[in-house]
C-alpha cells in the first residue's frame, strides 16, 4: 500500500523535467523518504547505503538543478487551487547560513562584513487559500551578495544592479508557474515593507498585479487628499490619518516578552491616494495610483506603542468589506514566517546539510522546502478541517502505528479518527505540551512525530509479513 509521504510526493515531484525518468523516480523518493525522516544532512534522512548514495548522485548530476526541482514544486501547488478565483502569495525573504571556511562552495556574504557569516539569499513565495489555508510554495528565487559592498549608492543604481529586482522575479515566476498549472484565478501578492519600493509598485500595477504592499516610507502624494474641515494632506501617513473609518473589530494580541496578552479595538480606515514617485538621481518622476488601508489600535494600552498596519494594495477598496479583504489578507503573510521556521529550525534545519556545491545545496534546499511546507499544510489543515476522517492525510497503516505508539483509550487499532485527533496523537509523539505550549501543535512538533511514526509504521510492516 502506498503511503501519505508516499502519494504526497508523486503529487508534488511526479512530472519532474529531469531529461530522464528515472532521475524523476529517484527524486520523488528522495522526497518520500525525507518527509518521513526530515533532515538537514543526506545522511540523516538516508538510513541505507544504497539509499544514501542515489541521493548524492542524483544532486550532483548536472541535469538536475535547482529551478527544475521547483518547477515541479510550484506548478503541483498550482495545480491543487486551480479552480480558486484567487489565492494570495506570501513573499518574504531569508538567509541561509551554512558552513564555508574556505569559500569553496559558491556562497556569498551573509549578514554584516564583521560576522564572516557565508549562505544564500532566497526569496520565497507561500501560496495560500482565501481562507487562510496555506497549499505550498509557489515561487523561490536564490541569490548570493557579494564579499565587498558596492562603491555606488543603491539610490544610483539601476533596477539589475539591486536585490529590489528579486520582488518583481518572484511574482513573474509565480505568475508564469501558475499560468502553466493550468491556474486560472488570480494571485494577489502580500509584501512586507522590505517590498516598498518605487520598481515594485510601478511594476505591480504596469502589469496589473493584485498585490499588498506594508508601507515603509511616508511618500509624497502627488494630488492632496483633503477632508472636509481638514487641512490638505501631501502625505501619506497624514492622508490615512484623515481617511473616513469604514470598519472596526476587535484583534487578539498575542504575549511578548514584558507584555500580557489582550484584546484591543482596530479601527480601519481606507482612500484613494496619488503616489508621487521621484527619482532624484536621475530626475524623473512617475505617479501611481493606489488605495491605502490603515488598521489601526483605536484605544492603546498605557504606555504601548499602538498597532498599527499601514497598506498600500491594488485591489480597489470602495466597501468595508474590501477593505476587511485588504486586512485580513495581508495577515496571511505570517504563513511564510511559519515556513522558514519549519525550513530552517522546526523541521528540516536545512542550514546544517554538509554539501559541497551551490548548486547541490540548493537543490536540496529546494527539496526540503516542499517537506518543511508539508508539515505546515498539516498544521493548517487539522485545524480548519477538524472532523474530517483522518484518511485525508494518513494512511491506514499510519493511523494504526500512531494508534499503537498513544494507546488512546477506547481506540483500538482499525478505527478511523478524525484529522484533529491524529495529528494530536503525532505532535505528542513530537513533544507537543498541550496549551500551556501557547496553542495548537504547530509545525515543529508534528515534524518530529511524523519521524517517529514512520519508523513505527514499518515495524506495523514487518509484523504484518510475520503474522502471514
């Protein structure tokens, strides 16, 4: 019988271009194998020597790169939502530090020139369902930053000489990947204020993008926004502070280190504004036309700085309910923070793989970012879907294994739980507390039982052929 880590990664790397169909075979069960025993390192996910060198041999084969391995990655997302009238795409960026004393590698300066730190950049793109639900990645673009800094201002440079251009390539992926999938919805891109730049906006709306951008700068409107009884407002942040209010609702803030969790009033207020984009190096000015939504903390706590989201989105906000949409959606972009957790930390810790070449880690990388994304699916999953039978994402043989492994009360091995109760069961195989963790088990914890719940699941095997 085929297994959940099994049908998942046919889906998912199954119509692989890799010039051979048998490199394609090999990836999809390097993919199996790595969602059931996730790791940074080849030889931690690999148990058999065999196993162990197919892998090494299939990342260093020349046919086999990086954007190969994502395209089948990206357009299996695709391909799952194809008949959504839209998804949004969480874009945010990471680094990858990994260990290159000798700079042999191909990898480039990570963080400040004092550290010495080496890695890559990468800037990826997490597609997620209206409702919140998050499908898979979508898009990955990878870059190195060179040893020296650049003599020449970022204002000075051109649009090919910045990382701004990276944005632009990630949403021209994304939107080429989901034409191929066959997507006919649209795709509306959340940025953070990492995003807010003058390229990026006048692209989005050149190329009629649906896009959500936080606002970094206080841009200088182009044509004033005045309400009546109001001074004219050139500027962004005082054109919000002025807008009419067209909704209100009530927002749960999490615990921070030094503060209690509450619950506080979020007023939102929306309007049309004229962006006046100048370039003073080379003297030219362009002027955007946007809608710009603020929610704000009506009522802040004593002596806390208010919440406050300010937004710029294509999307025409003329109802509360579009500006509600323009909200809810940007808070959506979380999914890609809870991604490079499960990447880098929770799940895969990719950043301790021991590969000797860019173009291996990458590909490796780029595989264990489709397993870290699994197990972030899963999270979201049992918690939307909670009663739904567990055999939407277990397999019989898993759910007898997680059954054994619990010992629930008054459920014996053969029965049929729901999602919620079986992914309960795998995250406290994973370590999962309980609430006093600070919620529902997250990716990590369900990472970690699914590792253990292979291994048993083969013993449940091996079992099986004996008592026959």
């Amino acid at each position: 019988m085929t297994s959940e880590s099994e049908a998942w990664a046919a889906e998912t790397f199954g119509m692989a271009e890799l010039g051979d169909v048998r490199r394609t075979r090999r990836l999809v069960q390097m993919a199996a194998t790595a969602a059931d025993r996730p790791g940074g390192k080849v030889t931690q996910v690999f148990a058999c020597d065999a196993a162990r060198q197919g892998a090494y041999g299939l990342l260093e084969q020349p046919a086999v790169t990086p954007r190969g391995v994502a395209r089948a990655n990206h357009e299996a997302t695709f391909r799952r939502v194809n008949d959504e009238p839209f998804v949004f795409v969480a874009l945010d960026g990471s680094s990858l530090c990994i260990t290159d004393r000798g700079r042999a590698k191909g990898t480039g300066r990570v963080g400040s020139q004092s550290t010495n730190a080496r890695g890559f950049q990468v800037l990826s793109g997490v597609v997620v369902r209206a409702d919140g639900t998050p499908v898979g990645l979508g898009a990955q673009v990878w870059w190195t930053r060179a040893d020296q800094k650049l003599g020449v201002s970022k204002l000075k440079r051109k649009l090919h000489d910045k990382e701004t251009r990276h944005w632009i390539e990630a949403m021209d992926d994304a939107t080429a990947r989901a034409e191929s999938a066959g997507m006919r919805g649209h795709l509306w891109f959340l940025i953070d204020r990492g995003g807010d730049a003058r390229d990026v906006l006048l692209d989005a709306v050149k190329k009629d993008r649906w896009i959500t951008i936080r606002a970094a700068h206080n841009r200088r409107l182009a044509v004033p926004v005045r309400r009546r009884g109001r001074a004219r407002a050139w500027y962004l942040w005082d054109a919000l502070a002025q807008a009419p209010q067209v909704a209100t609702y009530t927002l749960r803030v999490p615990p921070r280190p030094g503060q209690r969790a509450r619950r506080t009033t979020m007023t939102v207020r929306a309007c049309e504004v004229t962006l006046r984009l100048y370039d003073k190096w080379r003297k030219t000015t362009r002027t955007v036309t946007l809608w710009a939504v603020q929610a704000a903390e009506s009522r802040p706590a004593d002596r806390r700085t208010p919440l406050c989201w300010r937004l710029l989105t294509t999307r025409p906000v003329r109802t509360e309910e579009d500006a509600c949409a323009v909200v809810f959606g940007y808070a959506q972009r979380w999914r890609v923070e809870e991604f490079h957790r499960a990447w880098k930390d929770g799940v895969c810790h990719v950043e301790d793989s021991e590969l000797r070449s860019a173009r291996a880690f990458q590909t490796w990388a780029t595989l264990l970012a489709s397993v870290a994304m699994r197990a972030v699916r899963l999270t979201y999953r049992a918690r939307e879907e909670p009663t739904a039978p567990a055999t939407v994402e277990f397999t019989p043989d898993e759910i007898d294994a997680v059954i054994v492994l619990r010992r629930p009360k008054g459920v014996a091995r053969g029965a049929t739980p729901s999602l919620e109760q079986v992914v309960r069961w795998v995250a406290d195989l994973g370590g999962y507390t309980g609430k006093s963790s600070g919620g529902p088990p997250g990716a990590t914890v369900i990472g970690r039982g699914l590792a253990d719940l292979e291994i048993a699941v083969r013993t449940l095997a091996s079992i099986k052929k004996v008592e026959k």
